[in-house]
C-alpha cells in the first residue's frame, strides 16, 4: 500500500506507464513472460454504504488497481488507441467488480440480519413466556392474598358499629385504615395493568385529616414501641379538618416515613409535626419543591415534618453498629422510598429525607396538596360521591332482596354479611351462569344484582349485557358491579354494558351503603347519572 508507484496511480485518473524496475510491474509480468511495457489504471469500487441516499456520514473511497502488460517485444509500446482501450475495459471491469462486490457484502448483511432477527424472535418468545408466567404468577398470588385482606377489611368495617370506647373505636378504626392500606398495596402488587404502565390510581375523596392523623398515629406508636423508640405527635391548630385527598394514600406514605425512621436504628424519640405551609423559603427545601404553595385557591398545603432524636450513647453505639445495621435498610434513596416519592408527586406534593453520617434517614418530610371541604362540595368527583358526609336512615335498605354474585366463597360470605348488615335479604350466586338461572326462576324478583366483573366461566360484563334482555320480561333489576379494578375506563365499561355503580374491593360497610344508596336513590328519581 505505501509503494510510490501504488500511490501514484490511487491519486491519478488516467493511465500510468510503469518503469522496468517497478515492483508493480515485475510481479505482473510474472517470471516466464519477457519483460513489456506495463501499465496500470486505478478502478473505483463501489459498496453497499456507498448507496445510502442522503446519508451525512463520509464514505472512505476504495480502488483496485488494473495492470496489463503489452507482448514483450524490441518495438512494442502503447498507442493511444491502446490507452482509450485501457480506461474502457478498466470501467467495465469496476462495475463487474463493483457488482460482485456489493453482492457479497449484500448477503453477508442479510445472513447477519437473519441471525439477529433468530436472536430477537427467542428473546420475544423468552419474554412471552416470563410475561406469562408473571401473570400467571400475579393471579395465583392475587387470589391467595387478596381474599384474606379483602376478607378482613369487610368484617372489621361492621366494628365500629358497635358501642365500643374512645380508645377501643380508635384501635379499631386503625385497623380498618391499616387493612385499607394493605389491600392497595395488594391491588399495586397484583394487578398487571399499573405494574405494566408504570402507575397507580387514586382514589380522590372527602375525608376528615384529623381521624387519619389519630389512627396513623395510633399505629405509628406501636411500631415505634418495637424498634425501641417513643413518639411525640403535634399537630397544629391551622392543620384543617375535612380535606379532599387519596387518604389510603397518604396513611401507607406516613406509615412508610415513620419505618424508614426507625428500621435499622438503636432507639430514641421520633417527633412529628404537622402544620400547614403558605410558602416554601430557600435552601433544601426550596431545591426539592417544584411548586410555590399557594392556600388563596381552595387547596392547602399540609407538611407533616419527622425525625428522630438520640442520646450520645445511643449515637455513639449506633455509629459502631452503623456498618452491620446498612444492609438490613433499603436507605434513603431505596425501592420503596421511590414508589411512595411517585405516589406523592402523583398527588401533587413532594416527599425528601436527609441521611445521617451512616446512610440511615435522619429526617423526612413530605407536603402534600390537598383541596379544602368548601370546595369539595362544588366539585363533580367522578365515581366518589360525598354521601359519608350526611348519613341518613337506613329504611331505605330493608327487605332490598339483592342477588349477589361471586364465585369466591370467602368473598361473598362476607359481602353477603355486610349487605345483612344493611338489613337486605340476600341471595348468593357462585357464577354468572348461576347468577342468570336464578332470574329466570318463577316468583322470584329482585331489585338489586351485585355482580363481580372477574368471574372465571362468565365475566360480569358478558352477565350483565345478558341481563338486559330480560328487560321486557318485568322490573328491570339495578346491575351494579363488584371489582377491584381501578382502570380509568371501568365506568364507561360498565355503564355500556347497562350497570348503575360499582363498588370496588374490598368491600366494606361505609362502601357498600354510600354506593347502594346512590344507585337507589337515582333509579327512584328516574335520573340515569354518575357523579
């Protein structure tokens, strides 16, 4: 490649006639043939990468070169004639050349591309087959943990219809908060659609900030008493009262905060404070709030502050313990410090926490934007209503014969219980097929079906749409849909296949009776709506 009479010929069009003592020249002569004039031509090779139309890269020129050698004869020498004849059969051989060129390296890139499409089809059906077996997975798990909780969460909603005491309604009352946060937790782990898309629903609704603070305190306390440490809880006079928010929501993120506070440390004081805020001022705070709180427009904003307080000895032997106590926290910056951060900033608040010298959080806050109680009442909350607000008598449910249909034994047990509870006459069904056979049993009728959309043999949906062909039949019974779904299209599903609510698992008493109301008092007004 570096020979002078190489280079000469790559950087010149035209022909060149080679010395006697050229290396070129003798190497084409060969060793039988006499010694001729010899001369040479550069020809252009073409590749696939020069056909990339309009393509910005540039593209490295590449040349073989042509010898030929005359007869090696006393008076032989090239005419112009020859030399015209030399270019024409140098351009002919480039394109033959060019041709094959580009043929060869057209199927080597088409064997490699069908090698990795090979590659790629095993890796979609490797992927196929993990998304099915993590569905699978999702289901199987999603029955076992999700009829305990929903189970627990229906029959502890009836105990604070007791005459219990202050402390024992409170007890109860956090148990019921803290079966409510597990069964959202469970729905989170389950469902496939949030886990494939990345997010969760809230469940935006009226609800008195006070009693959650007391019940999430209540059991703030007891895990403070078993991570060795006390709780001191203040909550100022401005912190309002009725708040429109996800309170499921924020109970799990406070439950979270006080955790990572103490999980992983020695003992001491947790201190909360909560207060409202009308401004964030500079440093910390001001680098992680994307927003400038503003209470003038009907929301406010609620800061709850933590953080822990020791003695020296307990610092001290905690900074000696520092090492061996990281690996059982999920530090500041953990997976679940991250899906309660996106939680947060989903209801438009913003959540942080400060280390201590071993990584362990020191201190957290969180801010979280919530709307006032005034405004709650102007507002249209799509499939939340505000009926907890006013309770008023019950007759309205006695002697509502309803046909509940559910294939889980457990789960219409306790819905059933809950729906007698109410004062109802209830008639269960284990499938949708069971659920149609017993409308069609003479001198039966009933006002209300409760009908769960997830039934293996029937979905709910398929059910009601058959449903509605009895219509001409008599009184057309009020469909109303049981799921624990919180896809943002269920109500436009369900009100397509003719159903006129839907209470969403677990199901409890305050649920049941705030939906079954709705639907009843709507179908007594002839009004076809949803709030």
């Amino acid at each position: 490649m570096d020979d002078p009479d190489v280079l000469e010929i790559k950087e010149s069009e035209g022909v060149k006639l080679l010395r006697p003592d050229s290396v070129l020249g003798l190497i084409s002569i060969g060793e039988d043939s006499e010694p001729g004039i010899v001369a040479a031509i550069r020809m252009p090779m073409l590749r696939v990468s020069d056909f990339k139309g309009g393509t910005p890269e540039v593209i490295q020129a590449c040349y073989a070169i042509l010898v030929l050698v005359l007869p090696g004869t006393d008076h032989s020498e090239w005419s112009n004639q020859e030399m015209k004849i030399v270019k024409v059969v140098a351009d002919q051989v480039a394109v033959a050349l060019s041709h094959a060129s580009v043929l060869e390296e057209s199927q080597m890139m088409r064997e490699k591309l069908e090698e990795q499409n090979r590659a790629l089809q095993h890796a979609r059906e490797d992927a196929m087959m993990a998304s099915r077996a993590r569905n699978s997975f999702q289901k199987a798990m999603g029955r076992g943990m999700r009829q305990p909780s929903y189970s627990i969460s229906g029959l502890l909603s009836m105990m604070p219809q007791e005459n219990f005491g202050p402390d024992q309604k409170l007890i109860v009352d956090t148990m019921v908060k803290t079966s409510e946060v597990i069964s959202a937790l469970v729905n989170d782990v389950t469902e496939v659609s949030p886990v494939d898309s990345g997010r969760q629903n809230l469940e935006v609704r009226p609800f008195q900030l006070h009693d959650m603070i007391r019940q999430v305190s209540s059991l703030a306390r007891c895990l403070c008493i078993c991570g060795g440490y006390g709780i001191d809880f203040r909550v100022e006079n401005s912190v309002p009262d009725w708040v429109v928010g996800d309170e499921k929501r924020v109970f799990q993120v406070i439950l979270h905060m006080v955790g990572n506070l103490v999980n992983g440390n020695l003992g001491g004081v947790v201190t909360v404070r909560v207060l409202t805020v009308s401004g964030i001022d500079g440093g910390e705070e001001q680098r992680w709030a994307p927003w400038k709180p503003n209470s003038s427009d009907g929301y406010t904003y609620v800061k709850f502050e933590m953080q822990t307080e020791k003695s020296r000895a307990i610092d001290d032997l905690s900074s000696s313990a520092g090492s061996s106590r990281r690996s059982n926290w999920e530090g500041v910056e953990g997976l679940s410090f991250s899906m309660c951060k996106r939680l947060v900033q989903m209801m438009q608040g913003n959540i942080w926490a400060v280390p201590n010298s071993q990584g362990l959080a020191e201190s957290m806050t969180l801010v979280l934007r919530l709307q006032l109680r005034s405004e709650a009442r102007m507002l249209d909350l799509k499939g939340f209503p505000n009926h907890h607000l006013h309770q008023p008598s019950e007759t309205i449910f006695r002697g509502l014969r309803v046909l509940l249909a559910d294939d889980d034994d457990t789960n219409r047990a306790v819905t059933g219980k809950l729906l007698m509870k109410l004062g109802c006459r209830v008639f269960p069904a284990s499938s949708g097929l069971e659920c149609l056979c017993s409308l069609g049993v003479p001198g039966t009728s009933f006002q209300v079906i409760l009908l769960d959309i997830h039934m293996p043999d029937m979905d709910g949906f398929e059910v009601s749409a058959r449903i509605q062909n009895f219509r001409a039949s008599g009184a057309q019974p009020l469909v109303v849909a049981l799921t624990t779904s919180c896809d943002e299209d269920l109500w436009d599903r369900c009100l397509l296949m003719g159903m006129k609510g839907v209470i969403r698992k677990p199901v409890t008493l305050q649920g049941i009776r705030d939906e079954l109301r709705r639907v009843l008092q709507q179908a007594n007004q002839g009004i076809i709506e949803h709030n």
